[in-house]
C-alpha cells in the first residue's frame, strides 16, 4: 500500500476542517448507538445499517440489545433466536455473519473486539468500510472509510464521472479516503461524512444550499447534482416465480426450515413446490405447476385448498412472484423433522422472510381465517 506522503495532492486539511465543524455543529448526535466507546454496540449498529435506513434499524437495535446485551451473550445464543430477532430487517446474511463473527471474538478476543482494523476486517461480516468506522468509533483509530454515502458525498464535490462502484475508481476514492483523514477529530471527521451523505447530500433533492463542502463541490458548480455519482449500468432485472403452501390445521401452520446458506437461509418459512423458478420470457401469470397436486397429498388429507392473492418480493438480484395456495388438513400426520407446527395467532414471533411474515400475518386476522 502507498505510503499518505505519495498522495500529496489529494491532500486537503481544510476538506476535513469542513466536514469537523459541520458535524458539531449540525450532525446528529442522539442516536443510541453514539457517545459510547462499546465496541460491541457501535459494531453492531454498523452491520445493522448496512443497506438499511437509520429509521428501520432503530427498533431492531433496542430490542436485540435487550436480549443479546453482551457479544458474549449474541455468541452463546442459539442461532435460531439470532435469527428470529432479526426477521424483517432483510439481508439475511448479515445475521448469520453476526452470530459467527460474536463467537470469534469470543473465541480468539476474549470478548474484546480488536483495534486494529485488519483484524477487525477479517472478521465475518465486516469489509474495510466498516472496520474503519467500528475502531474510528470505539478507539480513535484513525482510518479511512468509504460506504455508499461517502462515495456520493466524493462523487459530487470531487466531479468522479465513472461508476463509483467499479474496482479502478473504487480504488482511487480509498486513495482519496485515505489522504484526507484528519490528524485529530477521526470521530467527528467519520460520522460527519456518513451525516451528510444521510440527511443533506442525498440521492434525490440534496441539500446544496446547507452543505458545508458545497463552495467546492464540482456537481453543485457545474449542475450535475441529479447525474453524479454516476449510477451502475442498468441490468435486466429476473423474475422468478415461487409456489408457496399455507397448510393449516386446527389453528395453526406448518412451516419449514431453510437451509443455513442461500436466499432465506436460516428462517423458517411456507413449503415450496419448485423452489424460485425461473419465468424467462414467460407471463407470471402462469397456471400452476402441473406437479401441484402431487405437492398437496404429501401433507395428508386436504380437507379444502384455496388459491390465494399472489404477491411479489423484489430482492436486490430478482423480482420474485410469490402465487401461496391455502391447504386446510382434515387431520394432522406425522411431521418430519425439518418442519415446525406453529400457531398462527403467535405468527409475529417466528423468524419468518418479510413477505412471508406478512401473508400469514393477514392470515391471522380472525376475519380471514
């Protein structure tokens, strides 16, 4: 890695001066994980706010540091329970990744997260960006970070005209990153840049006019600020289509264990027929599979199957169609291992996908049942 000094001339104190003073003066300071060195807490909210809003992630905090208060805590958990405390914040991933990283520090730290940052980075779950900001927060480590705010916030005041998110421009913004920390002040310095991306430099409609960087940024000068950063190269997006079975009996519903890796890995969820099938060019508004019947007598006796409104999910790779079919059981048979009996009324307390959650939770309504 270059050393700072050969970076002479992307060095600016006084960009860094800006940020600090805005941050104090302007930034945000009352959310819960801030004015705390606990590693353990400002780790965890970083990987929480990962691809997700500052809004959706304030209730999960509360209530997983209510059941997991300690890294020793989240390590000894089942992962089953990691998993339920988690449902509804999508990204599934992130929470296997949590429950694995907690028992490595555990583990090889003695509870104690390190320092510093390559260490911090090989841990599971966590890349550069967000080593940086963890020990930044939690020890004064002075190190640069670069997530999808700070790309914007460099996009926009330095004029980057290529994707920021390929790898040669990816690079040279760490470059940058890395020339223009501060000497003192990595704390206000870090979350001031994640605050202007946040609440004034945003995607849409930007705060221009109470920017602090706003007399050198190149997008405002040159009124590019709806063009840059320069967005990635537009993709097909696939669709999927996915046939799920609400069997129900006596109150409850039968729900399946995921694998551990893959889409929904870990949670519970409804039976599928195919899994997510590809559709092609092909309408979502298929006939069902020809094997549905077949899929039906596997769980004994139906007493009455019902087709119900199909819903779609779009996940950052594929929009999926989700057609549920209703099956209620005249009597219950034997349960193989990999499936769970779970009462519908209780359904909120299942680790359950976002959208599954949601057909069975209007399942639940006395009316609909």
């Amino acid at each position: 890695m270059k050393r700072l000094t050969e970076f002479d001339d992307l060095i600016d104190p006084t960009f860094s001066d800006a940020v600090i003073a805005w941050q104090r003066a302007h930034g945000r300071h009352t959310l819960p994980w801030q004015n705390t060195r606990d590693a353990y807490r400002v780790w965890l909210s970083e990987i929480m706010l990962q691809q997700t809003q500052v809004a959706a992630v304030l209730g999960y905090y509360a209530r997983f540091l209510e059941r997991f208060p300690t890294v020793q805590a989240l390590a000894a958990a089942p992962i089953e329970d990691v998993m339920a405390h988690w449902s509804g914040l999508g990204y599934y991933t992130r929470a296997r990744n949590l429950h694995a990283c907690a028992q490595r520090v555990v583990n090889e730290y003695g509870g104690v997260f390190p320092s510093d940052p390559a260490l911090l980075a090989d841990l599971p779950g966590i890349g550069r960006s967000t080593a940086a900001a963890i020990t930044a927060f939690s020890n004064g480590t002075r190190a640069a970070i670069l997530d999808g705010n700070v790309k914007r916030v460099f996009a926009r005041v330095f004029g980057v005209d290529q994707y920021p998110g390929e790898k040669r421009v990816e690079e040279a913004l760490w470059r940058r990153a890395d020339a223009l920390l501060p000497v003192e002040g990595i704390e206000s310095y870090t979350q001031g840049l994640m605050d202007l991306g946040a609440t004034l430099c945003t995607r849409s409609k930007p705060e221009c006019g109470r920017c602090p960087l706003q007399a050198r940024c190149v997008a405002f000068a040159t009124g590019r600020t709806a063009e840059l950063p320069v967005r990635k190269p537009k993709k097909a997006t696939p669709e999927k289509r996915a046939d799920l079975l609400v069997v129900v009996h006596d109150g409850e519903v039968l729900l399946e264990q995921r694998p551990g890796s893959g889409i929904w890995g870990g949670l519970l969820s409804l039976p599928e027929v195919e899994g997510h099938v590809a559709l092609g060019d092909t309408s979502p508004a298929l006939m069902p599979p020809a094997n549905l019947a077949g899929a039906f007598a596997r769980f004994g006796e139906v007493e009455e199957a019902q087709a119900l409104l199909p819903l779609v999910h779009v996940f950052t790779h594929y929009k999926l169609h989700i057609f549920p079919h209703k099956l209620t059981l005249a009597e219950r048979p034997a349960t193989p291992a990999e499936f769970v009996w779970w009462k519908l009324a209780a359904i909120d307390e299942a680790a359950l996908p976002a959208p599954v959650k949601k057909l069975l939770g209007e399942l639940a309504r006395p009316s609909l049942f």
